[in-house]
C-alpha cells in the first residue's frame, strides 16, 4: 500500500456524527474512511422494513455509484415502551427535532413504568459488483428520565447502557466507540476485513 494511495471505504452516510465514529473505527486498521457527501453521492430512500436492508440498500447503492467498496448503517432505537419503536422510523420519528422526541419518548416510558431499550445497528459492507456481508450489533439499557449530555448525536442523549449511570452523550466517545452497538457490529467487520483473503476483495484503493 502507497503512502499517498491509502486503502480506502466509503462510508455510506450524510451523518456527519456517523462519519466521524467510522473513520475512528477504521483508523486502527490502516484504512481511510470517504464520506458519500463527499463523494457527491445521492442517498437512496430507505425503504426496507428491517435494519438489515435498509443498510444492504445503502451500501449497494453507494458502492455501484463510486465503483469501490461501501460501508453502510441502518441503526435506530427500540423502547419497550413504543412496542419496539422507533426502530427502523427512529430518523423519521424525531423529524429533524430530537428534542422533542426525546420528551415524547420520556412520557411513554413514564406513562407505562416501562425502561428499557436497545440500541441496534445493522451494517453492510458492499462491492460493486453486489456481493454483500451484513453484520448485526446491539446494546441493552435503559431511556434516561431526562435527556443528558453534549455528545454524540441522534439518540444518544436519551440512551444509558447497561452497566453505566450516564448516557451515550455524556460518557465521550472514547467509551461509546468501545461499547455501542455500532462498535459491536463493527467488530464483526474488521475481524472479516483483518482476513488478507478477504480483505482483497473488499477494500477498494
């Protein structure tokens, strides 16, 4: 590998706060991480009824645009109080305000006595010529009696892990990429990436 061609994979996201916990992820792994911003790419409707697909789509998508390999991420939260929801809607859900459904999802867990929560995330990593691998992570706990916290992004002010007193937010992302559902999913594709035979193949130059 060249000094000044790096092995890269585009991440198959316009979140920002998702860019950023990727290239974190993949930097241990010597492997640069390309935004789909960036790329100019347009972000294909999520239209699959499971975090799996939804991601599959992604990373298709992206990966037949630019022509190397994709990293894509379907994630959402699952109040027990909502039956499950958000889930899959979480992005719609919260509308572009977050504070908002923060407070609605207090009230529902206040209102049924009812905690808990899991965080899951789905993630596919896709070549361009269709081949997929989707790996599955999730982290159980609770929703917050109040939102808290300046970090993070998306839910993350609402959500404590089990084992912990304090939210995604407000524990830093030092801890949060150890122990989210993203950094469990991805821990799934890096022992697939860390294999030379199949590392080949998926890591675009």
């Amino acid at each position: 590998m060249s000094a000044d061609r790096p092995k890269r994979i585009l991440i198959a996201t316009h979140n920002a706060g998702k860019l950023k916990e990727f290239a974190a992820l993949l930097a241990p792994l010597g492997i640069e991480a390309v935004g789909a911003g960036a790329m100019g790419l347009a972000e294909p409707a999520e239209s699959a009824d499971d975090f799996a697909g939804n991601a599959r789509l992604k990373a298709l998508a992206a990966a037949r645009a630019a022509g190397i390999a994709a990293l894509a991420d379907d994630s959402g939260l699952c109040v027990a109080a909502l039956g499950g929801g958000p889930g899959v809607f979480s992005a719609r859900y919260a509308a572009g305000d977050y504070g908002a459904a923060f407070a609605r999802i207090i009230a529902a867990c206040a209102a049924a006595g009812e905690w808990r929560a899991r965080f899951v995330c789905a993630l596919c990593l896709a070549q361009p010529d269709g081949t997929t691998a989707t790996f599955i992570g999730q982290a159980d706990g609770t929703v917050a009696r109040e939102a808290g916290g300046a970090g993070g992004f998306g839910y993350d002010p609402v959500f404590v892990p089990d084992g912990y007193e304090k939210t995604y937010a407000e524990l830093g992302s030092t801890v949060k990429d150890a122990i989210s559902h993203r950094a469990r999913a991805f821990a799934q594709v890096a022992a697939r990436l860390a294999s030379s035979a199949v590392a080949g193949r998926t890591v675009g130059g």
